[in-house]
C-alpha cells in the first residue's frame, strides 16, 4: 500500500543523487508492469464508455487531491486531441485538505454536473476510500451512471462501488503516502487509455491519426495540413485547398481526396456514418 514504507526506505538519505532516481525509475516500471493484469477491466470500460458515449452520453471524472488534478489534466487534453465538446469528459475536483473528507461537496458536484442515465462517471481514488469520492459516485450511481473505480487498493469501499473496478495494487511509494508517484503514473496511464480508446472506437482517429483536430493555431493548422496530404495522397498546398473547402473539417477533406466528391457530399456521407471516417471509406471499398 501506498502509506507503507518502502523496503529501502531507511537508505533513502544516504543514497547518491544518481542512485535515487535509479531507485524511483525502477519504481515506475513497477507501476506500469501493474497494469497489466486490470487491462481486460480497461478494455470494459473502454468499450462500456464508447457505447454510451454514442448514444449521447458523457464522461464525467470525480478526484480530489492528485486524483482529481490527473483526471483534469486527461479531461482537458480531450478537446484539443478529438476534436470533441468541452463538456463531453468532465473533470469535477474536490481539491485538497478538508475538502476530501467533505461528503457534501462531493455529492453536490455531482448533483450540480447533471450526471445521469446513459453517462458514465469515473471515481479515482488511490486509497479507494476518499469521501469526496465515494459520495460523488453515489450520487452518479443514484442517478443511474455506469459506475466505473479506478483504484491502487482492491476490494476497497470505492471498487466495490463500482460496475467496472480497475484496482492497481501499486506497492509502498519510494516516499511513503506520496500518491503522485507510482499510483499517480498508474491513474494517468489508465486515463490516457479510457479517453484515447473511446476515442478511437468512436472514431475521431484514423489510422492513428488525429483526424477530428481543430487548426485553431499554426502549430494544429500544419498537423491538419501533413496529416490530410498524407491520408489523402496529395501535396500539402492541395490539402491545405481541400480543408479550407471543407471549413476546416479535415475529415471531410480527407474523404473529398480520397473519394473525389465535394465538400457537401463529404460532409453527407460522414454524417450519415456518425462523423466516422474510418466507416464512412470502408463503405466505399465494399464492391
């Protein structure tokens, strides 16, 4: 467990500068190896999450501490990555100190998000046992969310909460308590894998590529060029042409180079297949 010592801890002072951040890089293989065995509970999730997520939910995230900071900054990367609504994933935070133990706050963030039937909420919690946590997710619960724990401790009260419980058993923190290392890098790399997996299954990838992405700077309007010249088998400028037809929907000027139609009829047949380009050529491949 994460407040336990670690077995080293004793030497912890006395080690060379180098070898301390041997000894916490070694840690942090640990930490993904642990993964391993919750990754068919992660594909649930991914799947579960992706099923009601087309049929108009959302997904909500409930942290406090270090939790609800990771869950932020995966929520916030969203957007910009898929091309999605800001209030598709949502992040909702109990901050730190007395505000984890606060059931009410908990509670009344998840009242005021609007979670409910068809979403999906996410509580994190490395101990499994944060208040904040546990009264969010009975909120959500109540409402009728599909309830998925994302934990380092199994059989902890928040697991045994959930439809899907992803329980990490992490092992004692180089610095005992410390949840913003290994169950901090566990808690990220599980995200990570929810939101892109959703993402992919809903198509706003093609090709692993992120072909929802919004040119709203230079730096997005160059990816958008190269990804769409390269999807599209033409040159950057004729990309470039082709997106500013499209008013800036990459996708569909993706399917205009590939398919030889119009900006209209790309935009047609993409929304007839739910904005999935990936569904939307394979159509076009059948004889």
């Amino acid at each position: 467990m994460s407040e336990s010592a670690h077995p080293r801890a004793d030497e912890l002072e006395t080690l060379t500068t180098l070898e301390l951040v041997e000894l916490m890089q070694a840690e942090e293989l640990l930490a993904h190896e642990a993964i391993r065995p919750q990754l068919a509970a992660i594909a649930r999730a991914v799947d579960a999450t992706a099923e009601r997520l087309r049929l108009g939910g959302r997904l909500h995230y409930f942290g406090a501490g270090t939790s609800g900071r990771i869950a932020a900054l995966d929520a916030a990367e969203c957007p910009a990555t898929f091309g999605i609504a800001a209030d598709l994933v949502q992040a909702h935070e109990g901050g730190d100190d007395a505000q984890e133990d606060d059931s009410h706050l908990g509670r009344d963030h998840a009242i005021a998000s609007g979670v409910g039937a068809g979403d999906v909420a996410i509580g994190i919690s490395a101990s499994g046992t944060t208040a904040y946590v546990l009264s969010a997710i009975g909120a959500a619960k109540a409402a009728g969310a599909m309830i998925v724990a994302l934990t380092c401790a199994p059989g902890s009260p928040l697991g045994q909460a959930a439809e899907i419980a992803i329980e990490v058993e992490t092992g004692p923190e180089v610095i005992a308590g410390s949840t913003r290392l290994k169950a901090g890098t566990v808690q990220k790399v599980i995200l990570n894998m929810i939101s892109t997996g959703t993402f992919t299954r809903l198509g706003h990838t093609y090709r692993g590529r992120m072909v929802n992405v919004v040119a709203t700077n230079d730096k997005r309007r160059a990816r958008a060029a190269r990804l769409v010249a390269d999807l599209g088998g033409t040159s950057i400028e004729l990309a470039s042409r082709a997106i500013g037809e499209a008013r800036g929907n990459t996708k569909a000027a993706i399917l205009m180079l590939r398919r030889g139609v119009s900006a209209q009829e790309a935009e047609e047949l993409l929304a007839a297949a739910g904005g999935n380009l990936n569904a939307t050529l394979a159509e076009a491949r059948r004889p």
